[in-house]
C-alpha cells in the first residue's frame, strides 16, 4: 500500500523520501526487482525495530494508561533519525501512515515546517473493540476492552494534531467527524499500480479455496480461525470437495493441525504472493473485526479472482454484491456460496472479471495519487 502511493508520487513527478519503521518480524524481507527499481528512484532509509512483548511487559501494561500494543512501536533511536531527516530537509509534506508512527508527530512538528497528514489505515479502537465483543471469556473480553479504550483515548488525543487526515472508506471518515475531528479529512480509497496484476488463468487450479495474510494482524488470526474451525470438517470429510491453501507470516504451529494431506494445506509464508494468488482460483475473506478498508481484496479483484467475503471485509470497497464479489456474513451463507462456486468455474471467472473492471475503474494507482496531491495542495493553503 505504502509502496503503491510512493510509485504514484514518484510517476507523476515528485521528490519522495520513505523512512521506514520496520518490525523485527519482518527484518528478513527481500525487496522485487520492481521493489528495488522503485527505491534506487527514492531518498529510502529503514529502521529496524523489535516490536515483541513478553508475559511480564503484558502483565505489567495492566497498570499503565497506554496500551503496549502502541507503546512497542516507540524507539527513541528511530526519532534522532527522523529528526535528522526532517532538519536536514525542507519537505512540503509528511506522511504519517498508521496510528503507531503518530508516537513520533511531536518531534517531527518540532523540527519541521511541514504540513503533516495522517493515513487512517483503520480506526485501530473499533478492531479491538469489536475483537472484545466476539469474546465469551470475560478475562479477555475485559482485556481487549480496556486496549479498545486506551486505543481510543490515544486516537482522540492524537487527530486533531495533525494537518488533515486521509481515509479509505466513508465509515471511517463519519466516525472521525464524530470524534470531534476539526482537521480536513479526505477519502482516499487504496490505489493499487495495475500493470503488476497479470492474471494467467493457464497456472489457475479450478477448483481451489485460499486465504492470504498476515497472522500477526489479530482480525485475520481471528477470521482464519473461525473459518477453520467452522469448515475443517466440510473440507476433508464432507460435501465441499475442495482444496483450501493457508498462506501468510506468523502462522501458528498450532495451525499445522489442520492440515489434511491433499485437501487442506498450511503453506505459511510464501515467496511471491502475486503468483501464489494466481494459482488458486477463490479467495476466502473471513473478517469478523475489522475497519478501513482490505488492500488484499483490492489485490485479489485485480487479479480477476471470485472472492468470497464478510460485508465487514469488504467495507469501503463499492462492491456489487453477486456481481464483481460474493458477500457472505454467517456459516451457512459460507457454506452454500463455496458450494456454488466451487461447481461453477465460469460463474466464478465472470465474478473476477467484474472486479478487475471495478479496480481499474476506481483503484487505479496514478488516478487515487493525484487525488492525493489535491489533497495536499488543499491543506497547505489552509494550514
């Protein structure tokens, strides 16, 4: 998402710098020539960061104000070098993306003149409050309660500090505004640069099941795993017979019990992600927390897949249910869809092919960037 605005920025003529806060879990990750294209054009430097928590940081957070789940993103190192940065040049803008680099504003706004502005990447409160409200256990339910209003309070203290703010979908811009948000706030949808998106339905299994992403975000972690617990029986000893692929990072070990030779597959993290989303042919979106709006799904619908998903998932996306996704909120509403596509392979190849119509429409890359820099040019002059 992040590298899809830089590339915007950059094709349409502008100066970028990327600082990035990269989490330890992430350290190993190995750019695309694209990638490294892409920097070699750009002012890039990264910044390694151990985001990990143990028991006695948990426990010990129970008598703090803020939630570790922010605190762990702080590193005091990482802010000598951003303020370096924003000393030693004379930015226009700063972009914020996410509420966790929002620790580090008071020492950009000191040291810079730049007009700084927030990419909402969800409204974070709401993803722990509504994982609160799936809980029966009333320790955790508790917990992600008090995380939710920590979270929140943070969230209040920090919006109105900035410049203007952008968002992915109209539900979280009216949740801001009633926030008491006085700051200019843009929609801004995820823009994706199409020419990566090559689908070769030569390489596609017909049928196939698979779900894409990271298990460290807990919405995902939480969807997955209702999922499987809801379908593990369907998959390998019912009627669904199909072959459902699990594939991100931070998968757990646990996870490798569902794996059934031949019918349910564990893969964890794969090489290429673009490739492995082309060789599966129906994309599971189980979210039952969420907020902001799914780039795995944007990517998905520009791979021309039939994706089958929660309207929680696919919030913020100008989706036509039955037309270019498939919207399914409950286990039997899952169930009966799967069963439809799955029998189906030209219904699921007219899903996809409406989809990509509606990325290219509205998710271009070069199309949501300059929207983007309007945004920009709209605050400076107001600031």
């Amino acid at each position: 998402m992040v590298c899809n605005t830089v590339r915007g920025l950059v094709n349409l003529g502008h100066e970028v710098s990327l600082v990035a806060l990269n989490a330890k879990r992430y350290h190993h990750h190995e750019h695309s020539d694209d990638d490294n294209d892409l920097i070699s054009k750009i002012n890039y430097r990264a910044f390694n960061i151990d985001i990990g928590v143990s028991v006695f940081d948990v426990a010990l957070n129970l008598f703090s104000k803020t939630s570790f789940n922010i605190n762990r993103y702080y590193s005091a190192e990482f802010e000598r070098l951003l303020i370096q940065e924003v000393r030693t040049t004379n930015y226009d803008i700063i972009q914020f993306e996410g509420l966790m680099v929002s620790l580090y504003l008071g020492a950009v706004r000191k040291h810079s003149s730049a007009r700084l502005i927030y990419r909402a990447h969800n409204i974070e409160n709401q993803i722990w409050q509504r994982l609160s409200e799936q809980k029966s256990d009333p320790f955790k339910k508790s917990y992600l309660k008090m995380h939710a209003k920590r979270i929140k309070d943070y969230e209040l203290k920090q919006l109105n500090n900035f410049d203007g703010i952008a968002v992915f979908t109209q539900q979280d811009k009216s949740t801001l505004l009633e926030y008491g948000t006085k700051i200019p706030i843009e929609i801004m949808p995820v823009g994706i640069y199409l020419d990566h998106y090559k689908p070769d339905f030569s390489k596609t299994e017909f049928p196939s099941l698979f779900f894409l992403g990271s298990l460290d975000w807990l919405p995902n972690r939480e969807g997955i795993e209702w999922f499987l617990e809801n379908f593990h029986k369907d998959l390998t000893d019912g009627d669904l017979r199909v072959r459902f692929y699990v594939a991100g990072n931070d998968i757990p070990e646990r996870f490798d019990d569902y794996d059934v030779l031949g019918k349910i597959f564990i893969q964890g993290e794969v090489d290429d992600a673009l490739e492995f989303v082309n060789s599966k042919s129906i994309m599971i979106v189980p979210l039952l927390t969420s907020g902001g709006m799914r780039v795995k799904i944007v990517e998905g619908m520009a791979m021309q897949k039939c994706i089958i998903s929660t309207s929680l998932g696919a919030e913020g996306i100008n989706y036509e249910d039955q037309v270019n996704i498939l919207i399914a909120n409950n286990q039997d509403e899952f169930y009966e869809t799967i069963k439809l596509c799955i029998a189906d392979e030209n219904y699921c190849k007219y899903i996809g092919l409406n989809a990509r119509k509606l990325v290219e429409e509205q998710h271009d890359v070069n199309i949501v960037t300059q929207k983007l820099i309007d945004f920009y040019k709209i605050v400076i002059v107001l600031v």
